[in-house]
C-alpha cells in the first residue's frame, strides 16, 4: 500500500530530473593524398551540443593507424566549422644514437590539425602535419 501512495511523488521527481541531451554522431569517409599518395580515411566523431566539444577518431584506413580526434564543432555562415586536434596517443617511440649523438623520445607517429568546414553532406578542409597543409574533403556516411 505504501509504494501505490509514493507513485505521485516518485513521478513528479522524475519529471524534474535533468534529461541527457543526445550527442550527434558524425562519420565522414573519402581519400586525401598526403606526400603524393592517395590514403583512404574515416573521421568519426560526437559533439556535444551545449559545450560544443567533439570527441572522437582519426582513422587511415590505408596504413591502419588510428588517432584520437579532440576540438571544437562551432556554428558558421557557411556550415559548421570543426577545428579538432588529431592525436596519435602513446606510440612507439624512437631512440637512437650514433657516436654520442642521437635522438630521443620522438614520437614514430605525427599529430596534426585539422580545420574543416561541416555542411549536410561534407567535411571539407586542411590536415596540417609537421608544417605541412593537406587538403581533406571526406563525405558524410550514413
């Protein structure tokens, strides 16, 4: 008898309780050529519409290798601008020397910016890596 009588107030709790709001997923696939070679790509990523931050991956579908993908996705006059940092994480690492000189702790795989502009069908843009520009225009997958 008693839960029929918290009913009402576990209903009216319920209705107050902050609703999560949902993350749109976007995944976009397309070729770039990066030092002359083609490489098949896949971005997929969610943001999150209040903070307006995106999470997500960076993958070359070509070599394998899979990136995190962190950044902002912000409303602009031509579509949506995402500016995201693509990150290898903790990768192998390489140290070497010869003769007493040598290299340490460089990363075998690069970081990168990327700077797009979303529309309903495409994420077009430049992938910078270690100073250089690449153009990147990968179509939206559904």
């Amino acid at each position: 008898m008693k839960a029929l009588s918290l009913l009402p107030v576990l209903a009216l709790l319920s209705a107050c309780a902050p609703t999560a709001q949902t993350q749109p997923t976007y995944t976009y696939e397309g070729e770039a050529r990066f030092l002359l070679l083609p490489q098949k790509l896949r971005v997929t990523y969610t943001v999150n519409p209040g903070t307006h931050e995106a999470r997500g991956e960076y993958r070359n579908l070509s070599s394998g290798d899979t990136f995190t993908l962190t950044g902002t996705q912000l409303p602009g006059p031509d579509g949506e601008t995402l500016t995201a940092k693509i990150d290898p994480g903790d990768t192998p690492r390489l140290n070497a020397s010869l003769l007493g000189f040598g290299i340490s702790n460089v990363p075998l795989k690069a970081s990168g910016t990327l700077s797009a502009t979303i529309t309903a069908i495409r994420l077009s843009g430049t992938l910078r890596v270690n100073g250089l520009s690449y153009p990147v225009t990968l179509t939206r997958v559904r």
